[in-house]
C-alpha cells in the first residue's frame, strides 16, 4: 500500500494557507477536517472550492489531488497533482502523491521517477522511500526494493507496513526466514492485527514450525473467528503435529466457507482418515476430485480408504487413475497390487508387483510384495530370489529372512535356512514363526536339545501356539522332524 503522506500535507499546508483569502482559508481548513473524519467526497468538494479561490496554489492542489486519489479517481488525481508540481517543482509531497498517481495507473516508470524526485528534494523523507520499495517489489527489483525498505525503517523503525510489505517482498524471494523476521517485528508493533498472524502462521507452516503456526493461527482466530484461510492453516498445522480431531474441526470449518478450494477438502480426508473416519474422508476426497482437474495424490488417498472399507473394486480404479497420471507413482502402485491381491485377482496382482519391481528397484515394498505373491502362489523359485533381494536392500527385514530361510528348509539346505532364521531373531527376538522354524531347522540338523529350547522359547512367548507345541511334543515322543510355518 503506497503513502500519500497525508499527515505530512497537513502540516505544510497550515504554512501555506495563510496566504488565502478569509473564504478560501474557511473551505481549506474544512476540507481538513472532512478529510480527518473520513469524509473523503466532501473534503474532496470542500478542498476544490477553495482553489476556485485560488487555482494556482500548489497545497491545495495538492490536497485536491491527493483526496481525489484516495476516492480512486485515478485521472482526476493525476491532473490535480501534475498541476501542484507544475507550480511548485520543490514539493516533496506532490511528486510523491503524484507517484502514487502514477503508479495506479500502471504507470510505473514516471511514477518511479517521482518518488526519487522527491528524494532529492528530501533525502530522508520516509513516504518516498517506502513507495519506491513498494513499486520496485512490484517490478521484481529485489535488491533495490530491500535497500529502500532498510532506508525507511532507518527513518521509523516502528512503523508496522513496512515491515510487513517488506516481509511480503522477502517472501517472494524464498526468503522465508528473513520474512518471518519482519512479520514478528510488525506483529510487536500491532499485536492485535489478525492479517500479521495469520501471514506469520503461514510463514511458520511453510518453515515446518507447526506448533509456531498453531499459535500465531489461534492467536488471529481469537480476534477475528470467521478467517476461513486461518482455520485452513491451523487446521493444516493440527494435522502436521497429529492433532487429528482438533484438526479435522477447524478444516471442516473452512470447507464452509472455502466450498471450491481443493486443499481445504484434500486435508480435511488426510485428518479424518488418520482418525479411521474411511467413510468421511472418503466424501472429502471425493469433493477435492470435484474441485480441480484430477489430482494423482488425492486419489491415491482415496483409493486408500476405499480399500479400508474393503471396496476393492472402487479402490482398484482410483489407483488406477492415480498411475494414470503419474506413471511412476510408487506407492500408487503398490497399492494396486495389494488391493487386486485381496480382492483374489493374484495373476494382476503379481504383474503389478512385477512392473512395481522393476520400475522401482531400490523399493523393499515392491520385492517383498512380489516375493509373498510368489510364496503364495506357491512358486518358491521365483520368491527366492526377491526374497533376497530385500535381504540385499535391508538386511534387517525379519519377514525376508524368515521366508528365504523357508525356502532354504524345504530344500533340505539346512545351513543356509538356519542363518536366515537367526538373522530374522537378531532382528526381532520375539518373531515367534522365526523361533519355532529355527527349532525345526536344528532338529533336522540333529541339535535336538538346541531345538527344543527353540520351542519352549516360543511358548514362552505364546503357551497355546500350536506349532511349537506340537513340534515339541512330536520331539519328546522321538519324532525326527519338525514342521516349519509360514
């Protein structure tokens, strides 16, 4: 927002007026007090019959212009200051409210000369520096918009606009901890400006300082309680921080009033899914589809809780869509795969994982989801060797080891599966299908005292598991061979 120095004017122009005649001195003086109580149309008449008086004075023009600007009637303002610097070129006043004029009528590189005229005229005359700042932003000149805005608070450090369009203009930039400094300075200033807080709750969520965000979100809420946008924010912040309820209230909220915008709906499912909520956020998910074009995210999202609810038919499609597309979105794909797998569609399932695995090497997820469709299918020979290959990617994946130790096992390669079952237990102590399939692994080596402690550590952990039971009781009454579980 540009300055007309109004308050500036003012004390010029109780300099000047004493040169107007009696009448004159009475429309000028009451133009003022128009202006000050917010009567713009009458100053703005009050003023223009005081230059009928005298149409040469350069402060009352001044004035004429300057009111007629605020009015918004950007020609007549222009023609009013124009004249004022005509008949005074020495007036800081009328070449920065002339700028202004200027510069609302896109005019920006005469209004750029007017602001430095008045510079030159007066140096340290703040409402100059502070438009000029204003206008280079405008135009992208960062560098010389910051210089003018450090020059205008080297002249009034407290004044609140400038620190907030200048922690406007660093934002722009991607400066974001450089603007969060000027907003708190603002927000010391005018602790009570709702527009502060919630550009500093913005701030703090773009910067991943949700509790920061919360609070400054809340803080604007508490003086102005129907911001739609800061009931977004702070429901977003909420979210982030896994305040899920809170956060779902101050998004549904914001869904009221902000009816067409897609991430108010969008965040709104991610709150009320994390609540385990599949059929509402699945209606959010389903509005923020509506909003925009199709958003690859959003019906990830919603396939997700459809296949919570067991619509494997409808979340196949939504995933579908998602790869659509983004042709490599993994997790979408992954997904797919589960979903076709539970629905009993295993041969699309396993060309899912297939392309899954090959498109995305590095992924645990994918190797492992084939590996299991494989298992299941009963094709060992082609688990294995993605069994392992998760083995390679982490070798900590208990499940990898406990299902390539399997394999080994019923291979009658009893070394092999002995070390991935103890890989599997060094991983997860307590992984009781690993300590009952070690057990059986040992007792086919002949470590027979060795196995049976396997068992009894597996009751230990379950009395009533029945493999472990079993094998121990088959083992105490001579059996030779333990059976192993998936």
């Amino acid at each position: 927002m540009n300055r007309n120095a109004a308050v500036v004017l003012f004390s010029l122009m109780l300099v000047v007026s004493i040169s107007l005649n009696a009448l004159a001195q009475d429309d000028f003086h009451r133009g003022i007090s128009l202006y000050e109580e917010g009567k713009l149309a009458e100053a703005k008449a009050a003023f223009e019959s005081a230059l009928q008086a005298t149409p040469e004075d350069s402060v009352v023009l001044t004035w004429c212009g300057t009111v007629a600007l605020e009015l918004d009637q950007i020609p007549e303002a222009t023609e009013y200051l124009e004249q004022a610097v005509a008949q005074d070129a020495d007036s800081q006043v009328a070449h920065n409210n002339l700028g202004n004029a200027y510069a609302a009528a896109e005019r920006l590189r005469e209004a750029e000369e007017q602001y430095r005229a008045a510079l030159k005229i007066a140096p340290e005359y703040f409402d100059a520096h502070y438009n000029l700042a204003n206008l280079k932003a405008q135009q992208g000149d960062y560098v010389t918009a910051f210089n003018e805005y450090h020059r205008a608070l080297a002249i009034d450090p407290d004044d609140a606009d400038v620190h907030i369009n200048f922690g406007h203009a660093l934002q722009q930039t991607g400066d974001t901890a450089k603007a969060i400094r000027e907003y708190e300075a603002a927000r010391q200033i005018t602790p009570e400006n709702a527009a502060v807080l919630s550009s500093l709750g913005s701030l703090y969520l773009q910067s991943k300082r949700d509790q920061a965000a919360a609070d400054a979100y809340q803080a604007a809420l508490r003086l102005q309680p129907d911001l739609a946008e800061v009931h977004l924010g702070l429901g977003t912040a909420l979210y982030n921080l896994g305040q899920y309820p809170a956060a779902a209230g101050h998004l549904q909220t914001a869904t009221e009033t902000l009816a067409d915008d897609f991430v108010a709906f969008y965040n709104l499912g991610l709150a009320l899914a994390a609540q385990d909520k599949y059929v509402e956020a699945q209606v959010a998910y389903q509005k923020a589809s509506a909003i925009q074009p199709p958003n690859a995210n959003c019906l990830n999202n919603l396939g997700w809780v459809l296949f919570q609810q067991a619509k494997y038919s409808e979340a196949a499609q939504a995933f579908q869509k998602a790869i659509g597309l983004k042709v490599n979105f993994e997790v979408a794909r992954l997904n797919l795969a589960r979903t076709l797998s539970l629905a009993g569609q295993m041969d699309e399932a396993i060309k899912q994982w297939e392309m899954a695995a090959s498109k995305f090497p590095e992924s645990l997820s994918a190797h492992l989801g084939l590996a299991n469709a494989y298992y299941t299918q009963g094709d060992h020979t082609a688990a294995l060797p993605q069994y392992l290959q998760v083995i390679a990617l982490d070798n900590t994946n208990a499940e990898a080891h406990n299902n390539a130790g399997l394999i080994f096992l019923e291979r009658g390669n009893l070394t092999e599966a002995v070390v991935h079952f103890q890989a599997a237990l060094q991983t997860n102590p307590d992984y009781i299908y690993a300590i009952n399939n070690l057990g059986a692994a040992l007792q086919q080596q002949g470590e027979i005292l060795e196995a049976k402690a396997q068992y009894r550590r597996a009751l230990e952990i379950d009395p009533d598991y029945e493999p472990a039971k079993k094998n121990l009781q088959q083992l105490e009454g001579g059996g030779a061979t333990g059976q192993a579980t998936g």
